[in-house]
C-alpha cells in the first residue's frame, strides 16, 4: 500500500467504531485535515481502500450533507456483508442478548 494511503486510511480508522471497525462516517474534509494530506488524496485512498478491500461501503452519500460510510475490513476474507449474512448475525444477537 502506498505510504500516503496508508497514512490517510489509518487516520480514517480513528473515526470507526472500535470495537467492530463498522460506522465509520468522517467526511472526507475531516480525514484530510485529521491526517494532513489533500482533499484530492483522501478520494484516491478512500478509492484505494474499496478497491484494494480495506474498505467496504456500507452506505453511499446522497448528497451534501452526508458522507458514505464504510467498515473496515480485512482483504480477501469473506466478511459476511451480504443482507442474509446480516440478518443471521441479527438473529443470533437477538437469541443470546436476552
């Protein structure tokens, strides 16, 4: 990974929850001041993450306003971001929580 990216990214991992790596909502604004780099390197390493799979999008932005949002992940690991696999993680939350 190259070091830039590399740098953008972990900062940008500040921002998830930290005990799953899921919601992490920072707007891009946000991660290029947290880490110093340009606004145009945040979009090429956050583009770099997705493709790489660092990176998945749980949610797309729907404009100003809003920012996608990502969890982080491991690449070539099968992670379980289908909605059947998510609906089975529910469940089995639901049954042991109660």
């Amino acid at each position: 990974m190259p070091g830039k990216y590399k740098h953008v990214l972990a900062a940008a991992s500040f921002f998830a929850t930290f005990d799953t790596g899921r919601d992490l909502r920072a707007p891009q604004e946000l991660i290029a001041e947290t880490s110093g780099a340009s606004l145009s390197t945040v979009g090429r390493a956050i583009k770099y993450g997705r493709q790489k799979g660092w990176l998945w999008v749980e949610h797309k932005s729907k404009g100003k306003g809003d920012c996608d949002v990502h969890w982080l992940t491991i690449p070539r690991h099968d992670h379980g971001h289908s909605f059947t696999d998510v609906r089975a993680r529910a469940r089995e939350y639901d049954h042991t929580s109660h």
